[in-house]
C-alpha cells in the first residue's frame, strides 16, 4: 500500500474550491510569465524571523507540483511578481509547507510585499 496522494485527494479540490487566479512573473531577462492558482492569505499569516520572532506578513500558498508542470524553479521565485485578486505583490521569500510527500508533492507559502 502507497502513501496518499496528497495532491489528488487534499491539494487540488483544495485549490479548486478556495484558490484564486494568479499570475507569476518570474524576476529574469525573458519575463517568464504564467497563471496559476494561489490561495490568498495576503491578510497575513504568522511567519517565523529569526531564532523565536513571529510576526505578521502577506503570504500566498502555490503547490510545487503546479510551479513543476508550468516548467517554474523554486529557487526562481526570488523578486519575482505575483498578482493577486487584482493587487500587485513581489515574492521576498518562500517556505515549505508540510507534508509526508515531501518537496515535490507540496504547498509553497509565498511571503509578499506590496509592489
């Protein structure tokens, strides 16, 4: 018996039922642009800085399968452009989220800034 397909039976009705259009632009000469699906956690979520300060940032979470199928690196999400439910963001930084599938079968929490 196999794990669970997290993405099949959790990410995707998910993201069908809560996520909203987004396009990423990613920071680099050829302007790398695709749609994809985000959910909007721009309100703000608990981000952890430095050894044991939480604080409050605009977030949106993406699956690392759907960045994978759209031919986007996790490690060029970096200054790249999200828009979002009509508003323009800048990722600064990204984590992981959990999951026993591990990084190809996951959530990405996007941290943003405005602009």
């Amino acid at each position: 018996m196999g794990l669970v397909d997290f993405d099949a039976l959790l990410f995707d009705p998910v993201h069908t039922v809560l996520g909203e259009a987004a396009t990423l632009t990613l920071d680099d000469t050829a302007g790398t642009t695709v749609e994809l699906s985000a959910l909007d956690e721009t309100s703000g979520v608990e981000v952890l800085e430095g050894p044991s300060i939480a604080t409050i940032r605009p977030a949106a979470t993406v699956r690392t399968s759907e960045l994978a199928e759209k031919g986007i690196a996790v490690a060029d999400l970096a200054g790249a452009a999200l828009t979002l439910n009509g508003k323009d963001w800048t990722v600064i930084s990204h984590h992981y989220l959990p999951t026993p599938k591990g990084e190809t079968q996951a959530q990405l929490r996007l941290i943003l800034e405005e602009g």
